[in-house]
C-alpha cells in the first residue's frame, strides 16, 4: 500500500466513524417539533456523545468535544424499573431461576464496563454499547471490535432488552443469558479464546473476589452466573413515560404537540407502521416479535450501482473517490442475508427483526447496518415502497406520504423517549470501569491465565 492509499484509508475510516452523527443531529432537529426538540437538545448536551460533530460539513468546524471528568455520576436505584415499569410499558419478564437482585444488578454493571474481559483488555460492553449514545454507537454504521476488526452489523440499543422475546437482528438468540457469550467470544468483537479464559480471568481478578458467591447463594463465576449478572444488569435499562406515554396512556392532553398526534395517527393509518411496530391497549413495545424483508438487506447484498462515491475528507472538504480506490484500501463488506443465515429457509432471505422504536430519537444510525443516517431518511426509504424483490413483505408497499406527513411521523417517533434516559445514563457514568492494573492477571502478560 503507498503512504497515499494508506491516507485515504485512514480518512474514509474517520468520515464513516464520525461522519454519521454530524448529520443524524443536524438533520434531526429540523423535523421535530418545539417540544421533542428541547428534550432532545437537553440529553444531546448532558448526556450526548463526547465528541458531538455537529457542524462537520462546515470548514468552520471546531471540536465540542465534552471532558470526560465533567460527566458526573449518579447511582440509580435501578431495581425500581423493574418493580416498576414506567408508563407504557407491561410487566418485566423476569426468569424463574434468575430474579433481579441488588447484588447481581451491581455485579452485572461491573462486568458490563469492565475493559479486562476481552483478550487484550481494551473492550467492554460499554464500548459497543455507550450510554450517553443510546446504549448503542451514533457514531458508527457497523460495530468495531478489538484491533478495529469491523462487523456487518449495526449495535442495537440495550434499553428494554428485557422485553425481547427474540434476541439479534436475526433472531437467533434466545434468552439475554445466553446471548452474553456471543461478543465475549466473537473475533471481531472482545475476541476471548473460551469460556474458560474469561471466568479465569473473572477469577484471578481481585476486585471481582466475593461478589458472584454473594449474588449467587455461593456460586463463583461459571459461564451460567456471567450470564445471568449481566442480564440482570441489562433488565433494569427499561425506559419508557416518554411524551407520548403520558398522552396515549396517562391523558395528558398537553404532553405532545399537535404535530405528534397527527404523527402518531398516520403511523396507525396511512403509514401502516403499526402492523409491524405494534401498539397495545395498555401498553406499547413498538414490535410484533417477527422477522420481516423491508428490502434494504437485499439492496446491500446486491451492490452498489455508482462508480464513485462522495468522501468528506475534512470539515468541509469533499472528493468524489473512485469506487475502485476505496475497494483497493478496505476490506470488501461482508454479504449479510439475514435470518436465511440461521434456517437456511430461501424465503427468510434478508428478513430481520422488528425493532422497538422506543428512545429512537437516541439511536441513530438505523437498521440492522446503520444505512439510513436520520429517521426523515427512514420514512423516505418505506414511503417508497422499501425495495423491491422476490421476498419483500407484502406489509411493505409506497405510501404516499406528503413531506409534511413524513415529518409529521418523524416527530411522533422523536416523542418516544423515555422520561429516565438521564437516570439511567448518570448511573452507568457512576459504575467503575475495570481497567488493567498491577494487581490484574496479565498486567504487562507478566502473569499467565490459564
Ligand atoms: C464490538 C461491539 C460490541 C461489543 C463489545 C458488544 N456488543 Fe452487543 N451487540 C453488538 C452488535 C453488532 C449486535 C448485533 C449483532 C447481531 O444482530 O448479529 C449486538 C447485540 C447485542 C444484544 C441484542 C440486542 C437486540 O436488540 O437483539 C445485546 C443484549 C447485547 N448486544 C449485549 C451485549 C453485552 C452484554 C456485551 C458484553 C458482554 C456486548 N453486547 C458487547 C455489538 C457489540
Ligand atoms: C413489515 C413490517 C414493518 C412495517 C410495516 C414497518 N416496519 Fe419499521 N422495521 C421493520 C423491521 C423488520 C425493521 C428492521 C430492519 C432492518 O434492521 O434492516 C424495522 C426498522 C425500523 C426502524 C429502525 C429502528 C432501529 O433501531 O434501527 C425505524 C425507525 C422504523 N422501522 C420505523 C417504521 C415506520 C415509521 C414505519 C411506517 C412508515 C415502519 N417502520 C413500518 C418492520 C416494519
């Protein structure tokens, strides 16, 4: 690779990490109503990515980059979403043998930022899955792992995990226990050798001594009390009571904006959201469960048609770069089909799950590989009709929908954010983060796991 190949590469790994959220956060804020937007500003700058790049297209631009020190903690009594729901959501699902406790809350918060529990002790949880970002990554289209191993998948939020009933973009995981091992483990992910490697080093770590035989009756940590502190964590992150709860279920005529109520009817009407989003009497979690082709999986796999695409190689400086030269310093992506790849059925080719749309004003980019940068962008690609192909689901057909009609849907999924975001965000800033020091296991590779 010549010095220059090598830059471009760098520079279209810089835009495509941190293009993305200058123009979720721009674009957003014009289709959003008075209310949802004051919301929005005031998480954006509390609780909004460290390095918000607002503006990035300007040549003005200068970094808002917020000082981590000054991102203050709060612990949360987080049990009280569980006993408790916020409005709009149903009871938490909790698992006979695995009821949330104090003890495995705290220790399932501890794992969850812990940085050791990957092979070379740089990636937690919480590195994939940021809390000032939604519990997810704004920045980012598809996940990066250790040693910038990149993966083909979007990270989906974890807040109100609790209630999924299948489990991935392609439903291939079942209980939040289990689905544990699947980052600790993937290569392109925390890159663990085994299951033995991880508990060994959980072991070996001394901050860790005590804390799982005081969760778990006296069990230490095994592949199955990992799980389960971890997924205690994770049943706590329920947020709901957002403006639209407040009108729909509590009453509360002045809770949302006219433009919400006109939103929220095209999204049961015209719009024909509702027969995939699902909203409940008593309550709503925005999914059916299912796995359905919208068409956009399809259009990913079967390539892109332009010969050059358009690069932002500095605030405001652009090249249209030959679709050849960016194939020659990046690594082709990796086709993804969808739940084909777990039934092997042809029918289920490019189907992936129905998210929740809950706290989606926080989760930019979209779908299961962040193509689709902002939710106006959203409402474009399924007022059009999704994309056309063999498998498309009969649900997806063009809508018609009017700019106004598509902003006005767009301010109807801007009022779904939960009343404790900041709640729940200060308490995962309050929660240690597990670093390596001289006491660890492989501080320095000096000592041997084994
Ligand atoms: C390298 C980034 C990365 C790391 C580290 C990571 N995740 Fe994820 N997470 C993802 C991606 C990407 C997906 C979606 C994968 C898929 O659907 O195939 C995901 C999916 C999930 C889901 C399923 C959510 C849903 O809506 O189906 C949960 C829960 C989850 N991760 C929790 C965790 C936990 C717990 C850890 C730490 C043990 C962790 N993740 C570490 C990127 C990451
Ligand atoms: C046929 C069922 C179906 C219908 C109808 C439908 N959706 Fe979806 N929606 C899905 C599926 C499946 C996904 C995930 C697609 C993917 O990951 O590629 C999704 C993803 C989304 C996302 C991205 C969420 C995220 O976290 O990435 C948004 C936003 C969304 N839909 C909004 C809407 C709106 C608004 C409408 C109505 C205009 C609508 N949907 C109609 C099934 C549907």
């Amino acid at each position: 690779m010549t010095f220059s190949q090598r830059h471009i590469a760098y520079v279209i790994n810089a835009v495509i990490l941190f293009g993305v959220a200058g123009i979720v956060l721009t674009s957003e804020n014009s289709h959003s109503s008075a209310e949802t937007k004051t919301r929005v500003e005031e998480s954006k700058h509390l609780y909004g990515p460290g390095d918000v790049k607002e503006g990035y297209d300007s040549p003005d631009y200068t970094t808002k980059t917020l000082d981590l020190q000054k991102r203050i903690g709060k612990e949360a009594d987080l049990l009280q979403f569980v006993s408790n729901p916020p409005l709009g959501l149903p009871d938490v699902p909790v698992p006979e043998d695995n009821p949330v406790t104090k003890e495995k809350v705290s220790l399932g918060r501890k794992l969850f930022f812990d940085r050791r529990l990957s092979i070379n002790d740089t990636f937690s949880c919480a590195i994939c899955h940021i809390p000032e970002q939604g519990f997810t990554n704004n920045e980012i289209q598809t996940a990066v792992g250790v040693e910038g191993r990149s993966g083909k998948r979007n990270a989906p939020m974890i807040y109100n995990v609790a209630y999924l009933e299948i489990i991935f973009h392609d439903g291939r995981e079942s209980t939040l226990e289990q689905q544990v091992w699947a980052p600790f483990l993937a290569r392109n992910e925390m890159a663990n050798p085994s299951i033995g490697y991880v508990i060994n080093k959980i072991k070996a770590i001394p901050e860790y001594k005590g804390l799982f035989e005081q969760a778990f009756h006296g069990r230490g940590p095994t592949m199955e009390t990992v799980g389960m502190a971890l997924s205690a964590y994770q049943r706590t992150l329920n947020s709901a009571d957002s403006p639209f709860d407040r009108w729909h279920f509590g009453k509360q005529e002045d809770a949302v904006s006219e433009q919400v109520k006109r939103g929220y009817e095209l999204f049961n009407g015209k719009a024909t959201c509702n027969a995939c989003h699902l909203i409940h009497d008593d309550y709503a979690l925005f999914t059916d469960n299912q796995l359905h082709n919208t068409g956009l999986g399809y259009l990913a796999s079967m390539g892109v048609t332009t010969k050059t695409t358009r690069v932002q190689l500095a605030p405001g400086v652009y090249a249209d770069l030959d679709n050849e030269v960016i194939k020659s310093v990046s690594r082709p992506k990796e086709n993804d089909v969808g739940r084909y790849e777990v039934t092997q059925n042809p029918n289920d080719r490019w189907k992936f799950r129905t998210p929740t749309l809950r706290n989606v004003a926080l989760t930019a980019p979209y779908m299961h590989d962040g193509s689709l940068h902002t939710l106006r962008q959203v409402m474009e690609f399924y007022n059009q009709g999704g994309v056309p192909n063999e498998v498309l689901s009969p649900l997806i057909k063009p809508l018609g929908l009017t700019d106004q009609e598509m902003d006005d849907v767009v301010a109807f999924m801007m009022s779904l954010t939960g009343s404790n975001v900041g709640t729940l965000v200060a308490d995962a800033f309050a929660a240690p983060i597990g670093d390596i020091s001289k006491d660890d296991p492989n501080w320095a590779h000096e000592k041997n796991i084994k």
